[in-house]
C-alpha cells in the first residue's frame, strides 16, 4: 500500500443545529460546511474521497500538505455554531471503489474519536515527518496503544484555544503507557458485569440494553464499553452526556465520543449527581503492568 497522509474531520455542533433550525435548514448548512472542508483540502493539493453523515475523509501525498489543510480547517471561522475534531496520521492507504483503506485510516478514525471539539490529534508517524516549524505547534499529550499496533502511538493535540480544550484520558496517558488492561468489572446497586478482550457491553434504559439503568436523564442507548487492544473504552452516545469520575485523577466528561479507561472510578450517565444510584456505574479494571 503507499504511504497516504489521512485527514479525517468530523463536525460537532450538527445535533443542536437540526433541533434549532428543523431539519432542512440544518441539512443546508452542514453540506455548505463540508463543501468547505473540500476545497481547503483541494486547496492543499489533496483530494476528499467520501463523505459521510458529518464526517469528511481526505488524502494527501505528502505529510505537510495533510497538516496546512488540518491548519486551515481548524482555524476557519464555522458560523452557526458548527465546529470540527479531526484525527491525522500518516501510513499505509489503498484506495479501492471510491473509498480509503489501511492502516492510516484506522488510527486517523480513531484519534477523531478521541478529540475534542476544536481540536485535532496527530499521530507521531504524521508529526515526525515534518519540519522543526510544523512540529513546534503540536503538544504531546502522551501515548496510547490502538488496535493491531504492537507499540503505543504517541498522540500529539493542536487546539484553537488554551490547554483546557486539549484530550485529556481518564486515568492518564501515562497509565496507558506502563499497562494493558485485561479485564474489567463494572457493578450498581443491582448487579455486577466483566469483561475480557474483545467483548462489550451497551448502557441506557432499553430493555436490549446489557446494563440498563432506570433514571428518566439516562437515554435509551446511553454508550457502550468495549475492551479491544487491552485498552478500556466508554463511548458515549446519548444527548445529555456522561462523566467519569477516575479515583486517583480529575473528573472527565464525554459527550459523544470516546474516551479509556483504566484503574477504578464511576461512570455518571445523563447527571454529576454521584448518589443517584440509577445513573452510576462503579467500574475496575484488572491491569497487568511491566516491570
């Protein structure tokens, strides 16, 4: 496969437009800022191979052409509210029958995941191929292990605003670093669940749901935990939102994306209220570490 730097950008703010605008007013203004995000990626002499929902996926020759075009989207002024989060890296990429393939898209989807609005999260193999200039405007905010990765991939952030806009991981990046997580349990007042690699388990108040938690706040599929590449993560996928509340760190909240876990702590579903039992998941996870 050829050495490909992949871009890709999702819009945030798109849910509270639709609820707004009405549907067909929200639906203008989110294709007017994707048509956007095309041309500064044709603009930097890449190309954007498919868009899909609010997400736009773009390839470029070269790593600095894939950095100016994240640059440049971070840095547009989105009206109606609407911003971006967006992963970068640079690796292996086929493209097959109108769509991307490989490695770099996987780790480019997943650093997206982690980001936060008006932040965009690099891999190191993207960093370290450009200049000393380009580098000095990335932070590196640590290392994570993917999925298929035999090492931690360094992940480096650049925001539009202060630190407190910056990934931060529940538990640390540090933690992630020294250990991977085997296995981990999760209990309310009513019951107890594991998990073992490769498994996950989905929250909310559905009864299809595998933890399903009472309080009117918690919505019908609230997120889902998934341990994969003995990393723990809690995705969040409900309106109102979730914390984590890590015992030896600072509260988190996840809202529509994904963030790991490690150690012990509560998930919050839908509430910062730490005693409604019908919203709180006490979870631990079994780590092993290296000497």
């Amino acid at each position: 496969m050829p050495m490909t730097s992949v871009l890709l950008a999702d819009i945030t703010g798109s849910t509270a437009l639709y609820d707004k605008l009405g549907q067909q007013v929200a639906m203008e203004r989110v294709a007017s800022m994707l048509a956007r995000l095309r041309e500064i990626a044709e603009a930097h002499d890449g190309r954007c191979i498919k868009m899909k929902g609010d997400d736009v996926l773009c390839r470029f020759d070269a790593p600095d052409q894939g950095y100016a075009a994240a640059r440049q989207m971070l840095a547009e002024p989105w009206p109606h509210g609407l911003n971006l989060h967006a992963g970068l890296y640079w690796g292996e990429a086929d493209e097959t029958a109108g769509d991307l393939y490989g490695d770099a898209v996987n780790v480019a989807a997943r650093l997206a995941s982690l980001a936060k609005a008006g932040e965009i999260l690099a891999g190191n193999a993207a960093v370290e191929q450009l200049d000393s200039e380009a580098r000095a405007a990335f932070l590196l905010i640590g290392s994570i292990r993917l999925k298929g990765k035999t090492e931690p991939t360094r992940v480096y952030s650049i925001t539009q605003g202060t630190s407190a806009g910056r990934t931060t991981i529940a538990g640390g990046f540090a933690a992630l670093m020294r250990a991977r997580t085997e296995s981990a349990e999760f209990r309310t007042g009513d019951g107890v669940w594991h998990l073992t690699e490769g498994q996950s388990l989905t929250i909310g108040r559905a009864d299809d749901c595998d933890i399903r938690l009472s309080e009117p706040w918690v919505s019908r599929q609230h997120g889902r935990l998934e341990l994969r590449g003995a990393v723990l993560e809690y995705a969040d996928h409900s309106s109102a939102g979730s914390a984590v509340l890590p015992e030896d760190g600072p509260a988190v909240d996840v809202h529509r994306r994904a963030v790991p876990l490690m150690g012990t702590g509560v998930l919050l579903f839908g509430t910062g209220d730490q005693e409604a039992a019908g919203a709180r998941l006490i979870y631990a996870t079994n780590d092993l570490i290296p000497e």
